[in-house]
C-alpha cells in the first residue's frame, strides 16, 4: 500500500523546532514524506492536489497543525485530487509538539513516532461517502411567547411553512399582560403589538398555522422529518367570524365566557366548558342570544387532532415562577397583603382587578411598600442560579409605585443586585437616589420573618437590628421550568439539566441548539433571560433551520456514525441507554438495536458500551485506534 506523508512548515512555525528530513530518516513505513511552506494556503492546496494526482498514493497522512483548524480544508483538497477524504489521518505537530518540546531532537522523535502512528491506522481506513436524504422544510414551533413568535414571524418571512402551537388561547407569552416593561418602561402589549400582527395578519401570516388552546401529543420521526400530532381543544367561538366585541360576556351567569385579557390576540372569547352551564346538562344559550353576528358561539365545536409533518421543532414554552408557600416565613397565602410578582404586576394594570389603583386589600393607599428580591433564587436550598431579571423588575416596581403614589416608602430587601448590560442600571439608578427607598441586605431567605401586627405588615430579619413597617409586601421568586418540560422533554427525547430547564449541546456555543437534532430551544424554557435574550435565541433557532433545512437540497448525513453488527447484537439495549443523542432504537420485531444515522454524532458512547463489542464507529474502529497506538510505540 502506497502512503504518502506530508509535511506542512506552518511558514516556520514548525520547520524551525521539527526538521523535516530528520523526521524522513526515521519514519520506516512512509512511501514518501514531502514538505510544504504553509499547506493551507492557496498554493498550499494547489501543490497538494496536483501532487497527489502525480504520485496516487492509497492512503495520506497530513502532519500539521490542529485538525480542527483544517482538517476539512484538507478532505477539500483531496477530494478534488479525486481520492476518497476520509482516506486521510492528520497529525497535530504544532500544538501538541512543535509548540510545546524545546528539544529540538526529542521533537524529531515525538513527530516521527506520531506519524508512524497514523501511518499503521489510515492504512487500515475505508473509503466513506456522505449520505443524502430528502426533508420537510416545514417547521413546528412549541409557545407562542417572545421567543417563539419570533422564530416564527422570521421563518414565515423565508417563504417556510410554520406550525405555531400554544395551549393558551392568546398568544404573546406573558409580557402582553405587563403594562410596562425594563429598562425603558415601554408598554409590554404596545411593544409587542408589531409582531403579534406580523404572525396574525401580516404578509407572511399565510405561512403561519397559529394553534391556539393547543397541545403536541406526540412526536416521531427524525430531523427532516418528524411526524407530529397536536390536540387543539374546542374554542366554541369560530375565530374567523368573532370579532372581540365582548356582548356575550355580561349575559353569561356563569362568566364562562370571556376574552383571556384586554387586547389580547386573537381578539376573541372561549368558553370554559367546566364552567359552562350547557355543559352540565342545563339549557342555556344566553352568550349566543347576545353575539350581534350569526353562527359565531357553536356548541357542537369539538376536539381535533392535527398531522403534521415538518423538518424541524423549535422548543419555546417559557417558564414559570417559584412557589412562594414554600416560604411560610414570608407569610405568602397567609397574608392578605403579601404578593408574588405576578400579582403585583396584575395589580398596577390599567386592566387589573382594582384598574391601576394601588391599594391594599382593605381598600387602603400604602404607604410604603416592602419588596423582597431573591425569593428562592441564589439559594441551594431551593434553586441555586440567578434568574438574572428579578432585579431589573424590582426597580420596575420601584419606578411605577413612584408614578403612582409619590410620597410612598419603598424598602428594597436583597440578597444579591444583579444589573446586567448596557441598560441594566437605568432603574436602579433612578431608585437609588430617591430618599423614599432605602436598601436592606439580608444572607438568608429563612432569616426573613413576615407577620401581621395592627393591620399592617411586620418584617423583621435575624442578624439585623431593624424592623420594617409595611403595608404591602412584594416577593421576586425565582424563575423556574414549567411543568410541561418534563412531558415534552420525554416526548421529544431532549435531556433537562439539573435545574429542569433544557439542556443545550453547549452552553456558549450552542445554547439555541438542544442534543437531539432538529429539536432547537429559544427563550426561558432553556435559561431565565429577559425579552431581549428571548427574541435573539428565537431568531438563533430560526438561522440554525433555514441554513441546515433549504428547499431543493438535501440533508446529508456525515459518514462518521455507529454501526452494529446485527447478526451478534442481543438486544441488552445498554446502548440505547447511553446515547447523548437518542439516535439508537430497538427494533422490537427483530429483537436488536439500530442506528439512526442522521442523529448519530459518531462519539462512540455507545462503542464503549457494549458489553460484547458488537459496535464499532466508522473512521475509529477498534482496530484503526489499536494500529495507531501500536505505531506510537513502535
């Protein structure tokens, strides 16, 4: 077998501690060994072509520098000399030798010994090819908040089709509901008006199937080509005729029918069947006695389940806050003037239950106002992370109560400030220098003590010698996964980390992308973040699909996969256990394992596995890694 060896100088980075004609005399199973100045470059891969087509070796090992920094550089060339790629080895000799051994011999060696390496294993590679396979270019989106509207509304605009599912029967997540938003206060409803009408009844919205009141029960198939089943709930209102006028809602003496929230989108009322009267048996028709336009209320509305196929899923059902009962010290559902943020946020709304009047639960106007930060956030008792935008809206409060009672006291109780990014200390600033709010530092969430003394608020706190007087106080629990993470987590095969919250295939690099191909994440379902943080991993999920999945182009599957020698395998399905990836099932007819090799990212997990070797991964054999060992110690 004719293997040839080149040597790339790196300009002089490597030539000037590794010789290239002490490394020829010492290498014993090298047809030849030539050198190059700098391999990658233009010239570089011009010489490497043509003389690869001069000397037609059977096999090629590169010794140069990472094979991350051109490994495909390398394939490119010689694949255009018109030789299977993955009938080359490279070998790192700059980082790992040239840099690192000031011994000009002992490099001399260390590279030879290296080479021989590859040497004895790129004589045992086959030839691979790149696998193509059709796709759906479709797109199914998980929650219709920020993140997932964006994705949506971007995709749409590319000419893709978009399935966008939300069990709420608005969309809009929840900023829709918060009158204002950090760090410039904007109107939440205002600020996203633009895109809800985008997805709704923009130029593109004919590419987006907006599912409300919606679930996905079950997914199969693989990247490219999921097969998906959504469960859309009963409306009982046809959403194309009901114009959001409300002059159903006053007849219901039930108030089962209703629009989920002022300005919501679609601009359209539900019933609640378990609130319905006509749904336990009685007769009533009351709400379509009232409804101006004909044959808007259908009763007989029922359950559908949709098919659908679709080439990729984006995961953006946001998350939920943690419950405050778990700190009785803090006198949540125990007293009537201690409320989570959420509340609080319903409370200071134009459309809240009191209309924006801040007042407390007797009718009265605070007079000063206790808000706690940190509420099962920093903690390892409870959850040990920040969920980095409970500050920011803190100081939103701060800002609104001042708007709306000037002279009220505001008692900032925390743990930790956290003021992230460019914009992230413009409230903080305007609280700090206000004389009305006063700023207490507490160590542990259990050192708070919130009771009831004359019809007002007692805090006091263990180590401090101060007691605070209020008559409302606010708690910032801490952003946590919703419940459905878990369903959709098994459903979907992507792993949650330890907090709940999904787990993406790499924290810095790849946080939009989850470990299952094809399944991608976008906003707080993958990591508390603000708005901002939101709308640009929905964007990140939305790039990932229109360049991995276009029209007209197939998928390729790289040839670096696990294979199984089905006659052997016994069915232990250990590896199935293993795989990081989910790209192993069971065939339950034939009783063995198989890979999926459009999911399989050759790690060899699976490989290491298996208790009686029946796996080996393409391109890293056994014997290939044996050989290569074998010619180190040679």
């Amino acid at each position: 077998m004719k293997t040839g060896v080149y040597f790339c100088n790196c300009g002089s980075i490597i030539s000037d501690k590794i010789d290239p004609e002490k490394v020829k005399e010492k290498l014993k199973d090298a047809s030849y060994i030539k050198s190059f100045g700098l391999m990658c470059s233009d010239e570089g891969k011009q010489f490497l072509e043509v003389d690869i087509k001069a000397e037609r070796p059977d096999r090629i090992v590169i010794a140069a520098c990472s094979p991350r920094d051109h490994q495909l550089t390398f394939m490119n060339a010689i694949e255009a000399a018109g030789m299977n790629p993955y009938l080359m080895q490279m070998v790192n000799i700059r980082e790992q030798i040239a840099w690192v051994v000031e011994d000009k011999a002992r490099a001399v060696d260390k590279t030879a010994s290296y080479i021989q390496g590859a040497i004895k294993r790129v004589n045992l590679q086959k030839p691979l090819n790149i696998k193509e396979i059709d796709a759906e270019i479709s797109v199914l989106i998980i929650g219709a908040g920020p993140a997932g509207l964006k994705a949506a509304s971007a995709i749409a605009e590319a000419g893709r089709k978009v399935i966008l599912v939300d069990k709420s029967p608005a969309i809009g997540g929840k900023p829709v509901l918060y009158e204002k938003i950090f760090p410039n206060m904007e109107c939440g409803p205002c600020m996203l008006e633009p895109i809800l009408d985008d997805v709704l009844f923009g130029r593109y919205a004919d590419n987006i199937e907006t599912l409300t009141i919606s679930e996905v029960t079950e997914v199969t198939g693989y990247y490219g080509n999921f097969t998906v089943k959504i469960k859309q709930s009963p409306r009982y209102v046809n959403l194309k005729t009901c114009i959001g006028c409300g002059e159903c809602v006053e007849p219901c003496p039930q108030k089962a029918i209703a629009v989920p929230f002022t300005g919501a989108m679609p601009n359209s009322v539900s019933i609640d069947d378990s609130a319905c009267l006509r749904f336990k048996g009685k007769e009533c028709s009351l709400c379509k006695e009232a409804c101006p336009i004909p044959d808007v209320i259908d009763y007989d509305d029922k359950e559908l389940i949709h098919e659908r196929r679709v080439g990729a899923i984006i995961i953006a059902i946001g998350a939920g806050l943690y419950d405050c009962s778990r700190f009785p010290n803090l006198g949540f559902g125990l007293l009537k003037d201690v409320y989570t943020a959420d509340q609080f946020e319903r409370l200071l709304s134009s459309t809240g239950p009191t209309e924006g009047t801040l007042e407390t639960s007797d009718g009265g106007e605070p007079e000063s106002i206790s808000i706690i930060h940190c509420v099962g956030s920093l903690d390892n008792n409870h959850n040990g992370y920040c969920s980095e935008v409970c500050c920011q809206y803190a100081f939103k409060f701060n800002q609104m109560i001042k708007e709306k009672l000037p002279q009220a006291k505001i008692y900032h109780i925390y743990k930790e400030l956290v003021l992230t990014g460019k914009d992230g200390f413009i409230l903080y600033d305007k609280a700090k220098v206000s004389s009305d709010t006063k700023f207490i530092r507490y160590k542990d969430i259990k050192d708070i003590n919130i009771i009831d003394q004359d019809a007002k608020i007692l805090i006091s706190i263990e180590g401090i010698d101060v007691k605070i007087k209020s008559d409302m106080a606010v708690l910032c629990p801490s952003i946590v996964p919703v419940e459905e993470s878990k369903q959709i987590g098994k459903m979907l095969d992507t792993t949650l980390d330890r907090f709940g919250f999904f787990e993406e295939l790499h924290g810095r690099c790849d946080s939009a992308q989850s470990k299952i191909k094809g399944v991608y994440l976008a906003g707080t379902c993958q990591s508390p973040m603000d708005i901002a943080a939101c709308m640009n991993q929905g964007m990140a999920a939305a790039s990932y699909i229109l360049s991995g999945i276009v029209e007209g182009k197939k998928l390729e599957i790289e040839p670096i996969t696990a294979v199984i020698d089905k006659e052997r395998c016994s069915g232990c399905k250990v590896c199935q256990l293993v795989c990081p990836y989910k790209a192993i099932a069971f065939d339950e007819k034939d009783g063995i394992s198989i890979v999926n090799e459009l999911l399989c990212h050759g790690c060899g997990t699976c490989a290491a596995a298996c208790p009686i070797g029946v796996i080996e991964v393409n391109h890293f054999t056994t014997e290939e890694i044996f050989a290569e060992i074998e010619g180190l110690l040679a």
